[in-house]
C-alpha cells in the first residue's frame, strides 16, 4: 500500500499579477529537485531531508526566470537568494536539467535557462547526490556567505558538509 507524505507548502504564484490566470503549466522532478512553472515564470523547489521522518522536511522555493522584474530589482547581491532571470516566458513547460541549467519548452520556443547562482548550483548538485562537486563551489564561496550556505545545507539534511566544508 502506498505511503503519502505531505512535505510542505510553497507560493509559487507570488508574482502572478491580479486578473491573470493562476495555474501551474508543469510539474517535474529531475534529479530530487521539483521543477514547475506558471504561465509566465519557473521556480525550482529543494526538498529537506525527506529520508528522516523525525524532523520537518525544509523546502526552498527558487524563482529561476520570470517575465517581471523582482521587487527588490536585478542588483541584489543576496548569495542566499538568487535574482531571477528575466526572460519573455509564454507557458514554459521544463523539459530537463542540462550542463548547469533547464531547457524549457515555450510557445515561442526552446530555452535555456542557466542555474549558475552558488545556493542553486550546490543544491541540484547535493540533491543529484554528487557531493563532491557540490563541495568544490562551497569552498569557493566568500567567508561573508557562510551562514547563508550553511543554513542551506542544514535544511537540506547535510550539516555534515556544512561543518565539514564551512570552516
């Protein structure tokens, strides 16, 4: 018999503007990370640490692109929270994860959508399971950014790199 498990809840609809349709177009996991998308964004959602059922499972909700320009504008230095790209989507659909980045399917077309900010780099890296990779952009981060990255990993179930890698 099939376990469920509700993990949490995320707004992805934050940026849809009043008046205009409010569904999510797709849906997709890849690599332990969930994908999807509305009819003018996509947003990448990092699962905690889902294998222990004695803890809250920590999710992190990532907008990757968007058709409007984010509140706080495009020059935010914010290492733990990535400045979405922003891109003309018309119903994005994710297609798959490839070489640092997800192609998206449009109505206007394929597109390719880098995911080169650090936080989400090092989170489809942990979540793919490659940790060693993960570990190369985590030393490579500025002092001033650890607590930041460290909180990351520790609701991602890793506080073994953190104290590991974040000395």
């Amino acid at each position: 018999r099939p376990k469920f498990t509700l993990l949490g809840s995320v707004n992805v609809m934050k940026q849809i503007k009043c008046g205009e349709h409010s569904s999510l177009i797709s849906l997709k996991f890849i690599h332990n990370v969930l994908y999807c998308s509305t009819p003018s964004s996509v947003h990448c959602i990092f699962l905690g640490d889902v294998k222990n059922e004695a803890t809250v499972c920590e999710l992190d909700e990532f907008t990757i692109a968007s058709n409007t320009v984010p509140v706080k504008g495009l020059d935010n230095p914010d290492y733990s929270m990535p400045v979405p790209i922003v891109a003309s989507l018309s119903r994005p659909h994710v297609l798959s994860y490839h070489s640092g980045g997800l192609l998206v399917s449009t109505s206007s077309g394929l597109r390719f959508l880098p995911m080169s900010h650090p936080i989400l780099r090092i989170g489809t890296l942990l979540a793919a399971n490659l940790t060693e990779k993960a570990r190369k952009w985590i030393s490579a981060s500025p002092n001033s950014e650890h607590d930041a990255i460290a909180h990351f990993l520790i609701r991602r179930g890793r506080p073994d790199v953190a104290i590991n890698e974040l000395k």
